[in-house]
C-alpha cells in the first residue's frame, strides 16, 4: 500500500507540473492573439484597397495582361504553404497540410506538375520528413509575420510567375493557409493567387447608376506590371497574418484543453491516494487489534 501510495501523489506533482506549464503557455497565447488580432484589423484597409485597384484595372480596361490572362495550358502549379513554426497548436498544421495534399492530388489529376513554397518549420519538416521536394521555404517569422518576409515571398512568386516553362516558371500560384474566423474556429482555405479567378470589390452598378471611368496613365499594362507586385505582397501578407492569428488561437484552444486535462488527473489521482491511504490506515488498524486480541489470549 505504501509504495501505491507514493506512485500516485509522484504522478498529481507531475500532473500538477504539467498544469502549471500549459496554463503559462495558455496565457503567452491569450496575450500574443490579441496583438495578432489588431495586426490583422490593421491591414484590412491597405489590402482591400490595393485588391479593388487591381480589380478595377482589370475590369475597365481592355489589355491582355498575365495577372489576368488565362495560359492555354497549365503545365506547372506553384502551391505555398502556411503553417508554424512551432507544434502545441491541436490540428492547426495538420489541417493546413491535409488541405494541401488535397489541392495537390487534383492539381496533378489536372495533368499539373506542382511546385512547393514553404512557409514555417512545421511543413518543412513535413516534406523532409517524407523525403518529398520543394523549391523555397522561410522560418522563423510564422509568429510575428514581418513586411520584408512577405515582400521576398512575394518577389519569388512573381519571379517564377513570369518566367519561361523552360526556365522553372509556374502557370499558376495557389495558397493554402487557416483564415482566422474566430477563437474557436481556424478555417484552411485554398486560394488561386495568379491568375486572377474572380474579380473582386467591383459590384454590379444599380439601375440608372453609371460606371465610373476610369483613365491610365501612362497606359493600362503599365498599371497592371506596377500592381502585381504590391498585390501578390499584400495577399501573401494578409495571409501570414491570418495564420498567426488562428496558430495563437489554436495554441491558446489546445493549452486550454490541456491544462483541464491536468485538472481532471489530479482529482482522479487524488481520489485514489486517498483511497490507498485510507486502506493503509485500515490495514494498521487491524493489525493492531488483531494484535491486541493475541496478547489478550495469550495472558488468559
């Protein structure tokens, strides 16, 4: 009983050990999710109004561009991935993963070869992992996402994008990243970066509404050459903010989870240290009067 006894109360200090680090790293997630948060806030305005520039080059304007322009037969993909740098976060990479394998396997359907951009240390061990090939990856800033990593992404993206076939270029650019919905839900999302699919933040006018006009100086391919760079800038941006925002989230979800577990051990262990000692307890109380009752007989 005594050797019972001593495992459980070794395993409510570790259980209570364990709470104390996962209730630390629940409160460094809180903290970080709402500098994430007004990050993310702060770049909504700078990126949706790039975005709606580039949409309106694109619609009133009658160039054929490659930012727009659809190739007439798509031979390689370039897919980036976002993930962490750092685990604990529940299924934040293995969801980001999952969905890239999903794009992947219906990329190559399509007849595309696919080329990988790796954002954060958790993909790239991913891939080394498995042995599998990728052009680029970036580490180390997947927490706190700076200007000057999005614009070297960036600047690769583009530099592949409007390359030859025969010199490594790409037809297409995908990313695969979790959107922040809220602190419970981390949603991964694919989006086709180049070429543009669907136009965005231009509305149908109303009846009896006209169209603005539109007038490009010096000329409308020279505005589209001048926007694809800050566009694919600020989209890769956007989205290393995104998932900063949703991998704090996810860490402060997954911490939060942990430390009830712990919780919940050290009741169950506690419940049965008392157990063991109260039948140790019990144990020595019968053998002191079973031991009792022998000198009784004895003296008779």
């Amino acid at each position: 009983m005594g050797s019972q006894l001593r495992v459980y109360r070794q395993k409510i200090r570790s259980a209570q050990t364990t709470k104390k680090i996962t209730r630390a790293m629940e409160l460094i997630a809180a903290s970080r999710i709402q500098k994430a948060k007004q990050r993310l806030a702060a770049s909504v305005p700078y990126s949706s109004a790039v975005t709606r520039a580039v949409s309106g080059v694109a619609t009133f304007s009658n160039v054929d561009h490659i930012l727009t322009t659809e190739p007439e037969k798509v031979e390689r993909a370039a897919v980036v991935i976002f993930s962490s740098d750092r685990g604990l976060a529940g299924a934040f990479n293995t969801n980001v993963l999952r969905e890239a394998e999903e794009l992947s396997t219906l990329l190559r359907n399509q007849g595309k070869e696919v080329v990988y951009y790796l954002v954060g240390r958790k993909a790239v061990g991913y891939f080394s992992f498995r042995g599998r090939e990728f052009e680029r990856s970036w580490t180390g800033e997947t927490d706190n996402p700076t200007v000057a990593t999005a614009q070297e992404i960036g600047n690769a993206l583009v530099e592949k994008f409007q390359a030859d076939q025969v010199d490594g270029g790409v037809d297409e650019i995908h990313i695969v990243y979790n959107r922040f919905v809220s602190m419970l839900t981390q949603q991964p999302l694919v989006i086709r970066l180049l070429p543009l699919e669907i136009i965005e933040g231009v509305e149908e006018p109303a009846e009896h509404e006209l169209l603005p006009l539109y007038d490009f100086e010096p000329n409308a391919a020279t505005v589209l050459d001048a926007l694809l760079p800050v566009y694919i800038e600020s989209r890769i941006f956007t989205a290393m903010l995104q998932s900063a925002a949703s991998k704090h989230a996810a860490t402060q979800k997954a911490m939060k989870s942990a430390s009830d577990n712990a919780d919940k051990l050290i009741k169950d262990y506690t419940r049965l240290s008392n157990n063991a000692r109260q039948s140790e307890i019990t144990q020595q109380i019968s053998e002191i009067v079973g031991g009792a009752d022998a000198l009784s007989s004895a003296k008779k």
